[in-house]
C-alpha cells in the first residue's frame, strides 16, 4: 500500500511499470491519475501541472485517460470556426481521415509510432505525401491546442513526410501570349494576363477583385486586409499591361450594365456572373499551347521570377506579390534557362579568348 498522499506535494507511486499520482484539488478532494508512462520524469510534470492548477484556484486538469481523440480534433475544429479560419474545410477532411484509425482513442495512449503507422496507412491508400503532412499537421495542432488549455500534460511525437512536390513550371511571355488566344473567351484570356502580372491567387484574390479595389487616381489595384490568405492587406501598381487588361475590362463591364440594367461590380465576370473557375478551360488551352500541365498557380511562380528579373527589391516584391516569408518566396524565385544561357553570354563577354585561363591562340 502507498504512504498516504500529502495535501501539500502529492504522491508519485507505481502499477506495475506504470506511474501514477495523487493529488487534491483546490477543494480538498483527492484525485488519481496515470502518467500513462514508465517514466518519472513524465508523472512528475503532470503532477506538477496539477498542482500549479490547483494553486492558481483553477479546478483539476481531467482525466487524460477519458480524453480521446475525437474530443482534441473537435476542439480543433471548433477554434477554426470560432475564429474564422479559411481552412477548415481542409481541416474538417483530414479529421475525418484521422478519425478512421484513431476514433476512440484515448488521447494520452497515442505515440510516436501510432502517427507513423497512419501515415504507412494513408500511403498504402494511395495519398500524396503532401496530403498526409497536412493531417498530421492536423493532429499536432489538436494536440498543441489541448495543452495550452490545460487538457493535456504531453503530446506524443508526430514527424511529417519528407515532400518532393516542389514545381519548376513558368511561363515566358509568348506561352502565356499564346495560352490567352486559345481560352475560350477575352474574360478569362484578362483574367490570366492579371495574374501573369501581379502574381495574385485565382480563386481569393483575382476573381472576387472588385471596382472598388481598383484605385486609377493612385494607379494602384489594392487587396484590403482580412481578404488574402495571410489576412494582410496589399496594392499592386497599375503598370501599362495591366491598365490595358483593366480598361478593357470596364468596357465591357459597362456594356452588360448598360443591357442588363444593374451595377455589376466584380471586375472580372461573364455577361455579369462572377468566375468562380476557369480551370478546364485553363488545361485545354495550355495542352492546345504546347505546355500541357501548367497550372494557374504557376502564373504565380512567372510573376515572382519576373520581379526578380526587374531589380525590384526582395522587400518590395514580397509585399506586392504577398509573400509572407522570405523562404517561400525564394522557392518562387526559380532562374529559367534563357537566364542561365544570357549569364553565360554575359561571363563570356568579359573573358578575352580563354587568357583568362592561360591558353593563348
């Protein structure tokens, strides 16, 4: 039998290999937990934990061994919705996925290697590394929740995949020249020409693009804040291209309100309906074009190497393009052949018929 507990310190004690502790909370009534471990070390923080609760006034943290997995990717869930995060829909998947091998769990009992075999799983089943990183992601941030609120003492280790989907694809002006003629129609053909300049996202930033966002006194397109995927707010200069794309576009938005009798307010649309997509038409004209598989993100990737291109400074381009981190951007900043080739041109101009390496002719 265990020395009776101590109100003040608790009481660390064994079953069989596994720790556990007594403790009483604030009113006096005892509590028994398992660490769920073989190590002290892991009692002794939970048990420290607990009385640091206890002390604050706070009731006692629950019972790691009733809280299951379910419960952590509820709370996940729910602090997506509470603050409006535009992912959940993404996070919502990959709990359902998660929930597959893992409902019922009790939270505590999850390991390094319970997150590895999820992972051999999902693989098995054909899913792309990337997508299982961004359940596992998914996982780590239920439990790292579930500690800052006090439910949980530890988390077990869950390492993501190495990935090896980094894309190399750009356009050089007389691809995307050429994309534009094949799409379907001009609303779609300006739709990419904006994006081939500014480098924006389709779907959150170029298609929901308003008339008021589009400043021709300041000669600048602006996103405000709340409305971009980093929630920061940006502007763009209206180079000569791009007031070309946008004049022809308030021609014709003029048009279809003169025939229709209404504001129409986006800036990119058909016959007045806003463009929600235009991929297939995308893949069919890039196919037609010669550069099948090209995506519109990669109109992304075109913009950031034609800043580079520019001399605009890294400071100002990431601001422009909305790159919040240096690192992202740099994988952006990707060199084309005909770059290499012209700084092969450029080192051979300042070379003197190979004296530079003693051989004379």
């Amino acid at each position: 039998m265990p020395r009776r507990a101590r109100r003040g310190s608790g009481h660390l004690y064994q079953r069989g290999k596994v720790w556990w502790f007594k403790f009483f909370d604030a009113t006096g009534a005892p509590h028994w937990r398992s660490s769920g471990s073989r190590e002290r070390g892991v009692a002794e923080a939970m048990l420290r934990e607990q009385l640091g609760q206890r002390d604050r006034g706070a009731p006692a943290l629950p019972d790691p061994r009733r809280l299951t997995v379910d419960a952590l990717l509820e709370g996940l869930l729910a602090e997506y919705r509470t603050n409006g995060r535009r992912s959940v829909d993404r996070a919502e998947l990959s709990c359902r996925h998660l929930l597959r091998l893992f409902k019922g769990r009790a939270a505590a009992s999850l390991t390094g290697s319970d997150a590895t075999r999820y992972a051999d799983l999902r693989l098995a089943e054909k899913a792309a590394p990337a997508t299982v990183n961004r359940e596992l992601a998914a996982l780590r941030r239920a439990y790292r929740l579930a500690i800052r609120q006090g439910l949980l003492a530890t988390m077990p280790p869950v390492t993501g995949l190495r990935e090896d989907n980094t894309r190399t694809g750009f356009f050089e002006d007389t691809q995307i020249a050429k994309v534009c003629r094949l799409l379907p129609s001009g609303e779609t053909a300006d739709a990419a020409r904006f994006m081939y300049a500014t480098g924006w996202r389709s779907r959150s930033e170029v298609f929901p693009l308003t008339w008021a966002q589009v400043d021709w006194a300041g000669a600048l397109v602006r996103l405000e804040p709340g409305t971009t995927k980093n929630r920061d707010g940006r502007a763009f200069p209206i180079t000569p291209a791009l007031r070309a794309v946008l004049e022809r576009r308030l021609e014709y938005t003029r048009r279809c309100e003169r025939a229709q009798g209404r504001i129409i307010p986006q800036v990119f649309h058909r016959g007045g309906r806003p463009i929600r997509s235009m991929t297939k038409a995308w893949r069919t004209a890039c196919k037609r074009a010669g550069v099948p598989g090209r995506l519109l993100h990669d109109l992304r990737r075109t913009a950031v190497r034609n800043l580079e291109r520019a001399g605009v400074s890294r400071s100002v381009a990431m601001k422009m393009t909305g790159h919040k981190t240096e690192s992202v951007y740099r994988r952006y900043a990707i060199v084309a052949e005909s770059d290499l080739h012209e700084a092969g041109a450029k080192l051979a101009a300042v070379t003197m018929n190979g004296d530079s390496f003693g051989v004379r002719r």
